[in-house]
C-alpha cells in the first residue's frame, strides 16, 4: 500500500549489556524520549505496536508485555498491539503503524522495539534465538548431524554460539565458493562498521578494529570470526509515527517521510525467483519512485558479516557476487558514495532483536535531519531500512525495506 506517514519523534537506549535494567525502565527511557523529540505527550498516543521477540524465555514475561512496559510510565487504554516477528518484530511494528496511520485509523502511534537477551544462563539465550527457526527441520537436520560426527564433536555444534551462526557461517562459505569472495572482503565488513560504531555514542561497541584484528580475533564457525557476527544486546528503541493531517498540524521542523515499507514473508520458491529481500526492495522502489542509485545512507541487517553482502546484492546496490568489492572499493564506508551502517550496525551497535528495526529507524531519521554529528552523511535525502527476521527455507522468514524521504 502507499504510505502516507511521518516520523515525528525518536528515542533510543545505548545497546549493551543491561543485566540490572528491567524491560520497563529500558522502555521508558526509549518512549519518553520520542514523546519529547516530537513535543507531545502520553496522551497524544492513539495505539501502540510494541515489538518484542524472546521476553518470554528471558524474563518470563510473556502475552502482554507491551501493556505492561507501557503501564509503568502511565501509558494505558490505547489499543497496544504486541508485535513477535523474530529480529523483524521492529521493522514489522513500523510497517504496521504506518499502515493505520495512512489508511486514516489513528494520527498518531508509538512504535516500541524492545528486548532483553542477556541472562546469565547463555544457554537461555541461545535456545531463544534458535526459535526463530522451523524447530523441527533443525532437529532433524541435527539428528542428521550426530549421526555423522563423532559425540564430542557433535556436542561443540551451538553450545558456544547461536545455532544462526552456524546458517551463516553455511551461507559464506557457499558465497566463497560461488564469487570468490575473501576473507579480507568479509572482515573489511566488521572493519567499516567497527568505525561507524566508534562515532555512535549509542553502539555497544566502540572500539575501531582492523582487518587485521578481525581476522585474528576468535573463530565462531569457519570463516567468521567473532567480530564478524552479531553481538548479544539489551535495548529499546522508540519511534513515533503520526499522519500527514497531524504533521501539518505540528508544523513538524525537516520532516521526514515514510516513502515506502514494504514487508513480506519468506515461503518457498525456485532459484531463479526473486528472494524475499529483493522481492520488499522492488516493491519499496517502485513505491518511492526511486532507484537503488537514488540513496544516500542505508542500514542493512548485518547480523553477521556476510549478511550484509548479501544485503548489498539484494538491494540491488551491486550485482550478484559483486558485494566484496564494494567492501574494497570503499563505496559503503562514510566518505563514499553510499555509506551502509553509519549506526555500527548489527556487528557494532548491537542486536537486540526486537528493537533492531526500531533502531534503524532511529539512526536513518537522524541522518535525513543532519543529527548524527561525526558519522553524518553529507546532504542525506533519501535513505533505505532493510530488517530480516527468523529463517525459513533458507531464507528470511520475515522480510522488512522501508525507504524514509528528507
């Protein structure tokens, strides 16, 4: 459908390790934030989609968990529709709130991304983050495994890292294979974006690494080395949405406009058809009326470092197999000519699941209104959101683009 939204405020907690901050004070701080940067208040608030995937199996928080974040800072009575859509439960709660404020539904609602995935039992988190999965397909393809590998062998598969992990590491290797695609190319991801990160006071991460670090740094699963994937992360993120009637009524200073948002779900299909990524990113530039030639920022769901390759091809940035020159031509890195993951992205900021694709919005909404001091990007006019969340058939199981207009 055709957007007609407006993002009016944002709020945004530092990404890290938050063992003695509930889910409520994380909500908090992210919601009363973007009431202020819009310059409204609590009872402005007409609905609430409130994105979370994995409180239930890490607080035990489970059913209404955007009723009771938004309670404790006196938000209530509105509908709050809670959001569960794997690491795209963020992107999925702003394709929502957009949709009922351009169909004419409500003026004004909060979108929260928020979630907790430390826990001082790993396991937990590990055993949360393998359900954005086919549960049984893994357990088969498990089963498959053990029957092929000595039992201390098959014992190592996941106890130390995400089962996602174990996806991802398939996928470069294949990608390796395929493009020649290099070490280097990959660790020049983690390198770029570890530079981002250090200019982003709200990154988890901050430290700059080299491509030499990042290659000497800890193998996860050959060829990713634990730079090369997605951190553990607490945090919330908090964007409010409102119709174009309202933003006229605000008088909102340097607007910035939904263009698109596009989400569809991965299902299954022949190779030679488009991917659920590319299939959203089609759909966004049809509907903004722009080309992939057009952007001038874009954070891509870089959950590992050959995600947002894969990220580049899907976009249609590069051609297919060409992402890894992108990485040595500097073309993504702040300075060049289109600069991915200003924020640090995943592998720096952080991934907090469900408040991942709030968070992209945060970032994008403040390069479009020249806010990001260090990592600006210069004369930013139209960026790009692309969150992917789960995996099913080897691919995305939900698919989010949003392209936002200055």
């Amino acid at each position: 459908m055709r957007m007609k939204a407006f993002v009016a405020g944002i709020g945004m907690t530092r990404f890290g390790k938050h063992l003695e901050t509930g889910l409520k004070a994380l909500g908090a701080e992210a919601v009363r934030a973007a009431l202020a940067d819009a310059g409204l208040g609590a009872r402005d608030l007409e609905a609430a989609y409130v994105a979370n995937a994995m409180a239930g199996m890490i607080t035990g928080q489970e059913c209404v968990r955007g009723q009771v974040i938004l309670r404790s800072i006196g938000i209530g009575r509105i509908p709050v529709i809670n959001v569960e859509n794997a690491c795209g439960s963020g992107s999925s709660a702003f394709h929502q709130a957009c949709a009922m404020v351009s169909t004419g539904c409500y003026d004004v609602v909060l979108v929260l991304g928020i979630e907790k995935l430390n826990h001082p039992d790993k396991q937990r988190t590990f055993a949360a983050l393998a359900g954005g999965m086919d549960v049984e397909e893994m357990q088969a393809a498990l089963a498959r495994f053990h029957a092929d590998h000595p039992v201390d062998e098959a014992g190592v598969e996941g106890a130390k890292r995400s089962v996602a992990m174990d996806f991802y590491a398939s996928v470069a290797r294949a990608h390796m294979r395929d493009y020649g695609t290099t070490l280097t190319q990959l660790a020049g991801v983690s390198a770029k974006n570890s530079f981002h990160g250090s200019l982003n006071p709200r990154a988890q991460f901050r430290e700059v690494m080299t491509i030499e670090e990042v290659l000497a740094a800890p193998m996860i699963d050959e060829p990713l080395t634990r730079p090369m994937c997605s951190p553990i992360a607490d945090g919330a993120a908090a964007v409010i949405v409102v119709s174009e009637r309202k933003a006229r009524t605000l008088g909102l200073e340097n607007p910035v406009r939904v263009a698109a948002c596009v989400l569809h779900s991965g299902w299954d299909h022949d190779e030679s058809d488009l991917g659920s990524a590319s299939l959203c990113a089609q759909e966004a530039y049809t509907e903004a009326g722009i080309g992939p030639k057009d952007l001038s920022v874009a954070e891509v769901h870089d959950a590992s470092a050959i995600a947002e390759l894969l990220a580049y091809e899907s976009l249609g940035i590069c051609a297919k197999g060409g992402g890894g020159r992108l990485i040595d031509e500097g073309v993504t890195r702040l300075g060049g000519r289109l600069p991915v993951n200003t924020s640090g992205g995943l592998l720096r900021k952080g991934h907090p699941v469900g408040a991942t694709g709030a968070a992209q919005i945060v970032e994008l909404t403040e390069q479009l209104q020249g806010r990001c001091d260090k990592r600006q990007v210069e004369g930013a006019k139209i960026a790009l959101a692309h969150n992917g969340g789960g995996v099913v058939g080897g691919e995305a199981a939900s698919m989010c683009v949003t392209i936002l207009a200055r």
